[in-house]
C-alpha cells in the first residue's frame, strides 16, 4: 500500500508566499476571526466600479445597494484566508464594510495628509 505524506501548510508559510506574491499582507480580528488580505490593485478597483452596472442608482437605496454590492466584491477579491469570507460576509453584516475601509487605506486612498498654507 502507497502512503502520500501531506504536510499542512502552516500560517507562516502561507504569509510568506502571499508576500512573496503581493508584498504586503494585512491582517484584521473580528470577533475572534484571523482575516488576511491584500491591497487592491487600481486596475482591480476599476473594474469594482464599473461592476454592477444593472443597478439602478438613481435612487438612494439603489445607491446604497451600489456601495455595499462594492465593498462585497473588493473584500472578496482580496482576502486570501479565510476562504469562506463568502460566508462570514453574510453571517456578519458590517464585515465588508470595515474591511473594504481598511482596504481602501492601506491601498492608498487615505494616505495623504494635506493642510491649509
């Protein structure tokens, strides 16, 4: 009989090889939950705000719609664990928004300090 050794791949070595691929990889607690994820990419955000086309925003809550369908789909397009954030997402309604607020700053939309002269 043939035996395959399968070696779990530890956190550390996951984080590695994410930095390796992305460079910087952040980190969040929300209720006890581990959420490792990656800056959005411009190109990726683009094509975040141009998805959904199909709602109707020129209504408040088809506005709204709008922005929680975005924050949705950033969160999932760059977390790398948990892979259920799918789940989580739905489970616990204001995770994509702080996620999607965090990834948006350390993405580089919240980096500038600017001050009257």
């Amino acid at each position: 009989m043939k035996t395959t050794s399968t070696k779990e791949i530890t956190m550390e070595e996951r984080i590695a090889e994410w930095k390796k691929q992305y460079k910087n990889i952040y980190k969040n607690t929300i209720d006890g939950i581990d959420i490792y994820w990656r800056a959005v990419k411009r190109s990726e955000y683009k094509d975040l705000l141009n998805a959904n086309e199909d709602i109707d925003t020129t209504t408040a809550e088809g506005r709204e719609l709008k922005i929680l369908a975005k924050q949705e789909s950033m969160v999932k397009t760059v977390v790398l664990f948990p892979d259920n954030i799918e789940d989580l997402i739905e489970e616990k309604a204001g995770i994509a928004t702080v996620l999607s607020d965090e990834i948006l700053d350390k993405s580089g939309f919240y980096l500038s300090e600017t001050e009257s002269v």
